[in-house]
C-alpha cells in the first residue's frame, strides 16, 4: 500500500476525483488546509498504526501555512477563521517558516528512510530551487509542484484542480513511481 498526504489539492477539494485515487495501490489521508506540521505528524501517525504502508508520497503545502488548534491557517485566512490571523502573523517571519519546513522535510525523510519506507516528495506549489539547501528529496521536480503539473486546465472556485487537473498530476507521478519500480 502506497500511503498519500498532503493538503486540499491531494485531498480532491472541488472534484470529484484525486490524483491518488488513479494511483493504484494508494491510501490517501490528506485533509483540506493542511499545514506541514499536519502533513508530517499524520504521515508519522498513520504509518506507526498501519504495518501495510510499503512507499509513501508527500505532498507538502506552503511554508506559511501553520496549525493552531486544528486550524490550518495562512495570512489569507481571515474570513475563515477570524482575527486570530491577524494577531498570529502580525511579526511572520518568512525565514523561520522556510527552516521550519526545511525541519520537517528532513525529520520526515529521516523517519521514512529509518522506517525503510521508499518515498517521494512533491509540492503542491513549486518550492524554489535552492530552498533547501541542495538537499532534495523530490528529484527531477525542484522547482516544479502540481499547479504547474495541471497546466491550464479548469479549476474550480477555489483553483483547485478538476478532473482534468488530477489526471495531469496522476500521470506525472505515475511515471516516476513506475520508474521506480513501485508500480508496473
């Protein structure tokens, strides 16, 4: 079983299908607005309680998406969440949330290659090459992530990929995941 997670674009929000789901072999448990500290602690949880998971892709989100009390919050997220936004990102600093996610690629990394678990990392927005420091962990895709993977296809209200956009982002990682061997 092929474990998957990541945030709303992984999780399918605005259609009715998810890249994972033409994936075979999967488990998908990304949740909508997922922020990084989510996105690790669930994969470590989930893995800890399951003993089938056998290869896991993460797709990270945005460094300055942060978790405060089950909140997944951004700077944009006022009108969902009200002025707890505004006192949390008053003093924001890009810089810590860029080591920060650089903290939980390389804890997550570790644990998974501890684990022997095969893995690959990809982005739902294109982290810029150099951000981590020369260590990547989602090979041939450094400055690429799934927005640029759907292309210009339809999105929903939200610009989240539609059917069309899923399939794009299934190809893509199909063809790396069969290179691997993980699939035929």
């Amino acid at each position: 079983m092929i474990l998957v997670n990541g945030d709303s674009f992984t999780s399918g929000e605005e259609s009715p299908i998810a890249w994972p789901s033409l994936i075979p072999d999967t488990i998908n448990i990304a949740t909508p607005g997922a922020s990084n500290d989510h996105i690790m602690t669930s994969t470590v949880g989930y893995i800890e309680d399951h003993s089938t998971i056998h290869a896991a892709i993460v797709a990270w989100t945005t460094p300055n998406r942060i978790c405060i009390s089950g909140k997944h919050l951004t700077p944009t997220s006022e009108r969902r969440y009200g002025d707890i936004v505004e006192h949390v990102f008053t003093d924001w600093d890009e810089e810590w949330a860029w080591r920060r996610f650089q903290t939980h690629v390389s804890m997550l990394h570790g644990y998974l290659t501890n684990k022997g678990i095969p893995h690959v990392f990809v982005s739902t927005f294109g982290i810029p090459a150099g951000s981590m420091n020369g260590r990547w962990y989602w090979l041939d895709w450094q400055s690429e992530g799934m927005v640029e993977w759907m292309g210009d296809c339809p999105k929903g209200p939200g610009g989240h990929p539609l059917e069309l956009g899923h399939q794009r982002i299934a190809k893509k990682i199909n063809e790396h995941i069969r290179h691997l061997g993980w699939i035929s």
